[in-house]
C-alpha cells in the first residue's frame, strides 16, 4: 500500500520538472525552438538592466580626469552598451531580432566602482529584457578593457576588478492600442 504524499512534499518530487513545464523555448520532446511570437500584438515595451563593475579608486580618478591611456573610457563603453544591444539577437541563441527604438546609458561613478544602467525601448511583440542585459555587461567589459593595464597587479591577474549585480531592474509593458 503506498502512501500519499504530504503537503510539504508535493504531487511531483522533482522541481525541476514543475518548472520546466512552464518553459517555452523547448517542445514536448524537450528539443530547443524558438517562441512564436507572431499571434501576439503589438506593444511598447521598455528594460531597465543594471551592473557594476568594481576597480581600485585611482582607476576611477583615472576615468573621471579622462587620463585613460586608452582614450575616453566611458564614451567607448556607452558606444559598446548600444552596440551589444542592437546585436542582441545574434549573441543569444533563442532571441527575436526586435526594433530597438531607443537606447540610454547612465554612468554612475563611486569610489570604487562604477554602475552602468543601460534602458532599452521597442515596440513589438517581445520583450527587451535581454537587450538591457547584453548593453549592460558588454558596456561593462568595455571598461574592462580600457584600463586593464592600470588594474593589473604585479603578477599580471585582476584582484581588485569585477563585474557585479548585473540584474534587470524593472520591465514594462504598454499595449500600443492603449
């Protein structure tokens, strides 16, 4: 005679199978597809992504002083966000390519970091989020690019640099008829 299970425990034993129920970038047989979005309608969506990238202060005196060796740390950052976003679709396998109708960065330097805010706005039947995110770490790598000569340590590795908090801040979503 089995026994049912109690409350705590569930119908299903295996998490992983409740959620994968709800995913929708595989079919019945568990093969990867993209979404179909084609039925859906039309709406303005907007993504706000956030990060940070964490580098040792006279690096940040360096960027704020435009004293890069490089050359302007931030504008080349703020061109790579915007490109990365525009290239979204290629870079992230199961992404629509969608029309970007705006893109906006926000530096905000600290002490010892820098935070890169990077808010993305289409209209169309999918989502942004993915953009947000990509503008946000490319931008952020881009920085890292620009003064890893300056955050090397004597043993040529990066104790004092890092990429942190990369999330998605807020979405919306306004049907276009409304």
């Amino acid at each position: 005679m089995s026994e049912e299970p109690s409350s705590a425990e569930g119908s299903n034993p295996d998490p992983r199978t409740d959620a994968a129920e709800g995913l929708t970038h595989t079919t019945d047989e568990g093969d990867v597809q993209m979404v179909d979005v084609g039925d859906k309608p039309d709406s303005e969506r907007r993504a706000v992504a956030v990060g940070e990238i964490r580098l040792q202060p006279a690096t940040i005196e360096a960027i704020r002083a435009d004293e890069v060796g490089k050359g302007d740390v931030l504008a080349t950052a703020r061109i790579g966000a915007i490109q990365a976003v525009k290239h979204t679709w290629e870079t992230i396998p199961m992404c629509h390519q969608i029309p970007i109708t705006n893109v906006d960065t926000d530096f905000d330097l600290g002490e010892d970091r820098i935070e890169l805010t990077v808010a993305v706005e289409t209209t169309g039947k999918t989502g942004c989020e993915m953009e947000a995110l990509e503008g946000v770490t490319t931008g952020l790598n881009v920085v890292w690019d620009m003064v890893k000569a300056v955050e090397k340590d004597d043993d040529g590795q990066y104790p004092d640099t890092g990429i942190e908090n990369v999330r998605v801040r807020r979405k919306e979503k306004h049907r276009s008829s409304d």
